[in-house]
C-alpha cells in the first residue's frame, strides 16, 4: 500500500491552496481518508476525516476553511484549503487504515506567510 501526497507550497495569509492523497494497492473502497498535520515543534494532529458518504469531520481550528472531499479515482482525497493562516504552516499527512493496518504519506510542506 502507497499513500502519496501532493499540492503543498508557499502561499500568503487569505490565500487558498488543495493538497491531493492517492493511495494504491488497496483493493477494496476505504471507509474514510484522514488527513493530518505536524507543525515544527509540536505534535501531529488531526486536521479532517472525509467518510464514502462524503461526510466530513473538521478540527476546530479549520472548521469553515477547510473541505475534504473524496476523488472519483478510488481510494483519492482532496482537501481544499480556504483563507490560510501562518498557523497553518506544518507538514500535511494522508493517513489511511486497511483492517488492522494504518498506512501514513510521506507528507507535504504548507508555509503560509503573514
């Protein structure tokens, strides 16, 4: 199983960027998709949950800024992320479980600059 992120970069406060999760080697339609983030110095966290139903779950701090969404491709997440902050400036992870197993991404960098 692979999880692979995409779409991180350098953007200024308001702005808005989409970081895309796609997973192979899962034959079957996963539940949910998770994503995460890790900001330097502390530790990672849970940012959204988006569900086959497209129902979505947000942490506090993103809750109105962020969506995810499922892809059309199987097992595929985006999460659009609105109005930007400095704080939220971390690594962003995909995380995934497959019965017993959890598989992470190896991340991508946001920076948001005040």
């Amino acid at each position: 199983v692979q999880v692979v992120e995409s779409g991180g970069g350098l953007v200024q406060a308001g702005e808005s960027l989409t970081l895309s999760c796609t997973t192979s080697g899962i034959i079957f339609s996963l539940d949910a998709m998770e994503w995460y983030r890790q900001a330097p110095g502390k530790h990672r966290e849970f940012v959204a949950r988006i569900s086959t139903g497209a129902v979505g779950q947000y942490a506090e701090s993103v809750k109105g800024r962020f969506t995810s969404a499922r892809g059309n491709a199987k097992n595929t997440a985006y999460l659009l992320m609105n109005s930007l902050k400095p704080e939220d400036t971390a690594v962003y992870y995909c995380f995934v479980e497959v019965g017993d197993n959890e598989y992470w991404g190896q991340g991508t960098q946001v920076t948001v600059s005040s």
